[in-house]
C-alpha cells in the first residue's frame, strides 16, 4: 500500500528499513549507540547536517522537505544512498519502527508498506 510520494533525488532500486525518525542530533547519537541494520531515516529539514556521522549507514532517507540541491540530496548522491525529498503522506506519517520500503526507480519516490 502507498503510504507517500516525493522528488526522488536519484533512480534507485527498492530499498526496505525500519522508519527512524531522526530529527536532532540526540537522535544521531541514540542511533549510534545502538546501531541496526536496515535503517530508512525521516527527518524534516532538508540542511539537517546532523544525520553527517550516520548518513552513508542508512538504507535510505526520507525527507519532508527540500529538493534534488538540498543539503541532504547532495549528501545521499555523494554516498550513494536511496533518497527522497518533500515526501507528502497524505494519510499520516508512518509510526517510527514500521517497516517501509522507499522505491527510487521510477519519476517520483514511492514510500508504501513491504
């Protein structure tokens, strides 16, 4: 099912993670500390430098705001990681820990359940 949809910043396989919310540098740091495999990133603000020490970790990055020369989008091509931006859920965010799968491959970037 379709959760939300956004500027995809490049073509990209699929990708599935557990939605983490990342929206402060605490939140960084909790993520760090406790490190897990498959991680799709939401945050809000497309110039979150931030997200710099687990950027090139994540599975992919999805973010509320911004466009293909965002902060964010020119840091996710630089690392090669799946990445959308001004990403709308017209039906409400999905909780954090929900497992998503962010699809890059097409003209917009899909965000739908697995």
């Amino acid at each position: 099912m379709e959760l939300g949809r956004g500027l995809p910043v490049f073509r990209a396989p699929p990708v599935t993670g557990e939605l983490v919310v990342l929206a402060s540098p605490g939140d960084v740091l909790e993520l760090m500390d406790h490190p897990r495999g498959g991680v799709i990133a939401l945050t809000r603000e497309a110039g979150a430098t931030f997200l710099a020490p687990v950027h090139a970790d994540l599975a992919g990055l999805i973010c509320l705001t911004g466009t293909s020369e965002s902060h964010l989008a020119i840091v996710s091509r630089e690392f090669e990681v799946p990445a959308a931006m001004a990403v709308v859920f017209p039906g409400g965010q999905p909780e954090p820990g929900s497992l998503v799968v962010l699809d890059c491959s097409g003209d917009a970037a899909v965000v739908r359940t697995p």
